[in-house]
C-alpha cells in the first residue's frame, strides 16, 4: 500500500537549484538561482558535498539537495 497521509516524509529538503527566477520562493529549505544550467549543476554538487546529501535532477531542469 502507499505512504498513509499521517506518515512524515522520509527525507529533508535541504536546497533547491534553478536558472529561472520565477522559481525563487520562500521557503524553509535554501532557494538558490544560478546563472546558467553548468553553474547551477556545479552549485549543486557542492552544495551537497559539504551537507553529505543526494541530489535529485528534476524534469524541468531545477535540482534538489535531499538528505534521506
């Protein structure tokens, strides 16, 4: 069966990526807006070395830092 509604998620979203500043919201995790798509994949990576963290790319090009 799925997750049940009650269950907390199992992960921690740490940072969020994107080129586009439309993206840029408040939010609890740390929002960042990168120049080009490498800079961003750079920022990205690092961010997530210094935190020990996993990065997920998502469909329309933004990356998330997750701790799970």
């Amino acid at each position: 069966m799925g997750r049940e509604s009650t269950m907390k998620p199992q992960y921690e979203v740490l940072a969020y990526v994107t080129i586009k500043k439309e993206r840029v919201l408040a939010s609890s995790c740390l929002t960042l807006f990168a120049e080009s798509m490498e800079a961003s994949k750079e920022m990205t990576v690092d961010i997530a070395k210094a935190m020990k963290a996993d990065v997920v790319q998502l469909n329309n090009g933004d990356y998330m830092v997750i701790r799970v």
